[in-house]
C-alpha cells in the first residue's frame, strides 16, 4: 500500500443502504416511466387509426384499385407493389449481404484494409434513406455514374430498380447481423472440423452458416421490416403515386403501400384521409407478421440445428 494512501477499515464504511435501496427503486420506476410513455403514445396511435379506417377494412378494400372515388378505391396494387419490391430485395440484398459477412469473418485478413471496409459497412447503415435514393435515381434509373455516356440506359421507374436501391439500403444491416451470428459461433466448432481433415469452405458451408443461420434470417427479415416502410428512396427513384394496374415483371412501373397511403393523405376529403388509415392497418398487419416469421424462423432453426 502507497505511503499517505487512506485506509478503509470496517469501522469507517458507511454502507447507506436506505439511500442505495431509494437510488435503485428511483431508477426502475424511471425506466418503467419511460417504457409506458412509449406504450401509451403507441397504444394511442393504434387505436386513432383503427377508428378512423376500421369503416373501409373490407375484402374489396384489397381487390380494388385506387380511384378517384373513395368508396371504389383500394390497395391492390400497392400491395402487390410492395410484395414485389421486397421480394426483388431480398433477392439481391441476402446473397451479397451473406457473402460479404462470410468473406469479412472467415476469408479477409485482419489489417488496414479490412478495418476500413468496416468502418464504412456500418457508416453506411447511418446513412439517410434519401442518399440512397439520389444514388438509386442515378445508377440504376439513369445508367449512369454522372459523368460519361448511359451504361445500358438503366432500368428507368421499374420494380428492379426500387429493389436494387433498397437493397443498397439494408445492405449494410444484413451485414453487421450476418457478421455478429458469425462471430458467435464457437471457435472450438471450427478447429473441431479443421481437425478431421474439413476445408475452410466446408467448414464454412458445413458447421459455421448451419449455426449461424437464425441469427442471419432474423436480421434480413427484420431489414427487410425496414424497408417496406420506407418512401423517401422510391419517390426520389420515380415510383408512381397513382397506379391502376398491378405489376406483372420486375420492369413494370409500380407503387407501394407508404407512397399509395401519402397520396390518400395529401387529398383534401376526410374519405382519402379515413382510406390512408385503412392503409396503414395493412401495412402494419404486413410489418408485424414478417415480424412474427421472423421470431418463428429462428425458433425453428435453432431448434433443427440445436442453438
């Protein structure tokens, strides 16, 4: 013990358990405050909706398409839409976002490089939405990099081209999730499969994706939660706010749930503000069960390969 250090004896602590005890409570009745100012303002929410839209939450609600006339429009082809944009997303986000983890985790060298890939997948993830919106107009509508001629023309107003800028959006999610579900399986399976003889790749393919798998969906799926809702990158990209047709191929021209439901709102008759909060329950029924499959799916692979 240092020179001129105080020491603590038994006699000299002061334990001050009532004031503890009273820091403690304090802090968990704050906590539970805030969790019910969340849950109230939700709740309050919800239930505005519902009673402004529960009126026109009928089966030809989602037969019909948008019209000018509230009590014939409907949500057809802004579900379909969005069925066919984050189905287009997850087509292309899944793959790449899975093998850059892959390579990062397994393959990749721990140097300068690799720590400035990385530092930018997850500067990337807090991008604004609008960036990448700008980014999809130009590459993927236009075909071009802004400067020099049109590569192909691009894919002009098209489903692909929506569902390649989403997939530049939650890229970077799928990512860092894919990347931590790697990170947590044991090392010990690794040197285990390395031991009888297994390649990196069949270690890989074999032992580390089968126990990496839920956490891989979950963070897609709950990506992909994000990326319904999102409006700003599509109205910038060009997605229709009135469309009267449902999309047939990935270059059809299309329109999704948040931009059909701006549009109803923007209207002055309070009968398109009543068919935007219809919108909204379809979404949010949309958003919770692709939650639900989520929590599902992860259940079911961590049981089938024991996680």
């Amino acid at each position: 013990m240092a020179v001129g250090s105080p020491t603590t004896t038994r006699d000299s602590y002061v334990p001050r358990l009532s004031f503890r005890q009273t820091v403690g409570t304090a802090f968990v009745a704050l906590c539970m405050a805030g969790t019910m100012v969340g849950i109230v303002f939700l709740a309050f929410l919800l239930t505005d909706v519902w009673t402004d839209g529960n009126h026109f939450l009928r089966w030809e609600f989602l037969q019909n398409f948008p019209s000018r006339f509230p009590e014939r429009a409907g949500f057809q082809s802004a579900l379909w839409g969005s069925l066919w944009l984050i189905g287009t997303t997850a087509i292309l986000a899944f793959p790449i976002g899975v093998g850059a983890a892959i390579y990062l985790e397994e393959y990749a060298r721990k140097n300068f490089v690799t720590r400035i890939i990385q530092i930018n997948i997850s500067n990337l993830a807090g991008v604004p939405s609008i960036v990448f919106g700008l980014l999809g107009l130009q590459i993927f509508v236009r075909g071009t990099i802004g400067i020099g001629p049109s590569v192909g023309g691009g894919f002009g107003r098209s489903i692909i081209a929506g569902g390649a800028t989403m997939a530049l959006l939650i890229l970077p999610i799928v990512i860092v999730a894919a990347q931590e579900s790697i990170k947590a399986v044991p090392p010990s399976l690794r040197e285990a499969s390395y031991g009888v003889g297994a390649t990196r790749w069949q270690t890989v393919w074999h032992h580390v994706l089968p126990q990496a798998f839920p956490g891989i969906l979950t963070g897609t799926i709950l990506a992909l939660s994000r990326a319904i809702g999102e409006t700003a990158p599509l109205i910038m990209i060009g997605a229709l706010t009135f469309v009267a047709f449902r999309p047939e191929s990935p270059l059809d021209p299309f329109t999704v749930m948040p931009i059909q439901v701006y549009n109803w709102v923007s209207r002055p008759q309070t009968d398109f503000h009543d068919l935007a909060a219809t919108g909204i329950i379809v979404l949010l029924v949309v958003l919770l069960s692709m939650n639900a499959l989520a929590v599902f799916l992860r259940q079911w692979t961590g049981r089938r390969y024991g996680r």
